[in-house]
C-alpha cells in the first residue's frame, strides 16, 4: 500500500535534511537513522551502551585519568607529606597520583598510606567512588555483552536483475556469524521524493513486495527479490528516473536468534546510485572436496553484467 506526505514550504522531510537540493540518506550504512534529536530526553545509560567499543573504552579510560588527575590534585593541595611511604625517584605529583589510582582500584600496595584525618578522608572518599563507579562500569559492560545483536552483512549493491523473463530488484544477505539464526523475515520500502505542479515537495513511500519475504533458516546466503511487475511501484521505471526521484530503498530484515532467544533486527539501505542495473550476483558459496558447502562472504557482493 502506498502513501504520501505532503510537505509545508521548505520541505520538511521528516527523516532526514535537505543540502543542495539533494535529500540525505534516510538510513546511514551503520543502519542508524540519520536524524539528530534535539530537545529530547537524554538518557546516559542508553548513549553509553550504545557506543562503539572504541569509544567505550576510550571514555572510561578518559574517566579513570580524569577522577585520579582530581584526587592527586586534592592531596597535592592537602600537602604531598601527608603521604608516607612515598617514591623518592618520581615527583610528588605523580606519588599522588599513583597513590590515587591504588585508592581508587582498592589495589592498596601498602607502600603509600595517608597520614592524618583530612587526607585519610579524602582516601576514604576516593576508595567509596571508586567501588561504586566499577561497579558501574561492570553494568555498563554486562549490559553491552548480554544485548542481542544481528550481525548481518549486505551486499554493497542492489541489482536490477533478469527474473523469469521480466526484471527483479535484488539484494543479498548472510550472517556474517556462526550463531543460529531462525524464522527470516524481510520487509522492503521504497521511498521516493515527487513534485507537485506547485513546486512544493512531498515524499512518498510504496511497499516493495517480495517473492519470498520470509525463510525458516539461514545457513547461506539469502538473495531477497522484488519482481518488477505491472503492480509495482518501479515498474516501466528508468536509471534516470529512479535518481531524479531520489529513491531510497530501505530494508528491515527480523529474525529470532537462538544463541539468546530473542529477536534480534538489522536495518539497511540502498539509494538510487548504490542500484546497478541489468546485472545478476554470482554464486557465493561452493563445494568443497569432502562435498561439504562453503559458504564465501566475501563474494556476497560478487556480480556481473546479465547477457
């Protein structure tokens, strides 16, 4: 079923910005949607678990410099004498600051220890901090391992291929893991931009059915297909006309995940330059001597030009 929106002057686009005239894409090749929130609740734990494991790390060992650079300045300021025990071959900056790190890990060597009431309580502080943020920290990190996730991989291109003697929208797809994954569902959106005699702008979305929206298992790679026919929204359409619509196509692929038991899903999608017309994907996968199949991701993206 299809459906219009229609826009206010300007064109507000809903998903995504405008820039040169030209529309953005809706969906970023991360499958994150490209649509900055502003004004919006803003929840810590979700940003935090959301981060890459680079900037993960890198954040909490930004922290764990940070809280210590405080604390090494707060003993400095205190007196560094108060600090018995301490290496004579490093400055007092840094026997602070070491002493610091070993407050706050709890790992306590022994060899500096606090001398008086203020420093001590400082410690005391910093000790407390330090078993509540780990443990923070253990949560941050339990919750970004046990948080299902589909891993699947798409096929650079979208294809314009041969299909029972008319022509097919295609894309391919694999787990690019050795987990299970089962009940495969995908749905596909075309997402056009049109015109109106007065000049004012307005985005359409179509439903792009499949032949097969739906497999049981997936051990292999899955090509998903649209047939052009009469009834589809690409149908008689050319490669000009698709990029002076500016179309997208975005794609939702749903699956349950046996590893965890949950269902997972994986967001992509492909707009009008990334389509390759009159092509078809090559074979991904192969039998080995003992006739076991062998399955080559990195031929997902194989193709060549139709005959």
């Amino acid at each position: 079923m299809a459906y219009s929106v229609y826009m206010a002057q300007g064109f507000d686009p809903g998903l995504t910005q405008t820039y040169s005239g030209q529309l953005r894409r809706i969906v970023n090749k991360d499958g994150t949607f490209n649509v900055r929130h502003v004004g919006g609740q803003y929840h810590l734990y979700l940003h935090i678990v959301s981060l890459s494991w680079k900037k993960f790390f890198l954040l909490a060992i930004c922290c764990f410099l940070f809280t210590n650079g405080v604390f090494a300045s707060l003993y400095m300021s205190i007196g560094v004498e108060n600090l018995s025990g301490g290496d004579p071959q490093m400055s007092p900056l840094a026997n602070a600051f070491f002493f610091s790190t070993q407050t706050l890990t709890t790992v306590g060597y022994g060899h500096i220890s606090p001398r008086g009431y203020l420093v001590s309580s400082v410690a005391a502080l910093e000790g407390m901090l330090g078993l509540m943020g780990f443990a923070v920290i253990t949560g941050l990190l339990y919750g970004r391992i046990s948080r299902p996730s589909a891993r699947i991989v798409f096929s650079d291109r979208m294809l314009v291929a041969p299909y029972e003697g008319a022509t097919s929208l295609q894309f391919r797809i694999a787990n690019a893991r050795t987990n299970v994954l089962m009940d495969i569902e995908a749905n596909m959106v075309l997402m056009t931009v049109d015109t109106d005699p007065d000049g004012k702008m307005k985005r359409k979305y179509a439903e792009l059915p499949l032949e097969r929206n739906h497999v049981h298992l997936f051990p292999l790679s899955w090509t998903v297909v649209h047939p052009i026919v009469e009834s589809s929204p690409l149908w008689g359409k050319t490669a000009a006309e698709i990029t002076a619509l500016q179309a997208e196509v975005l794609i939702l692929i749903r699956c349950f995940d046996d590893t965890f038991s949950q269902t997972v899903n994986s967001l992509h999608s492909y707009r009008h330059e990334e389509i390759v017309w009159n092509s078809r994907f090559e074979p991904a996968f192969y039998f080995d001597e003992r006739g076991d199949m062998v399955l080559q991701l990195d031929r997902l993206n194989a193709w060549r030009r139709a005959e």
